[in-house]
C-alpha cells in the first residue's frame, strides 16, 4: 500500500474536525514544496527590498525601532 493510501485509510477513521487538521496539514506541505521548488515566485521573496526606497523607512533601522520602542513607554 502507497503512503497516500495509507494517509486515506486513517483520515478515513477520523473525525471531521481531525480530518480537517491533516488536509490543512497537507496543503502547507504542499505550498512548501512548490515554493522551495521555485523560488523565485514564493510569496516571501516577492518582498524582498520592496521598502528599501521608502520614504518612511529611509533611517537607520535601529534608530526606527529604538523610536517605535519609545512610543509604547
């Protein structure tokens, strides 16, 4: 029996709830592979340096932070 075939079987004794957790399981496996497959398009890398010509974040990323901090004191 193939390793799908076995997955089939037991999701087949759970309970719905459980079945659920194995297919939301499943499917970020899934998306995993597909990203690491193809790197260039995985929804991370597409952020990549896409503030770096921001006017908001043109400082210092420590001094950005250090005022963040400030703001919750």
């Amino acid at each position: 029996m193939s390793t799908a075939e076995t997955i089939y079987e037991l999701v087949k004794t759970l309970l719905e709830d459980q079945a659920n957790l194995v297919l939301v399981f499943a499917e970020f496996v899934h998306q995993r592979t597909q990203a690491s497959d193809n790197l260039n398009n995985s929804p991370i890398t597409t952020y990549f340096g896409i503030l770096k010509d921001s006017p908001n974040f043109n400082e210092d990323p420590v001094a950005i932070q250090r005022a963040m901090r400030r703001e919750w004191e």
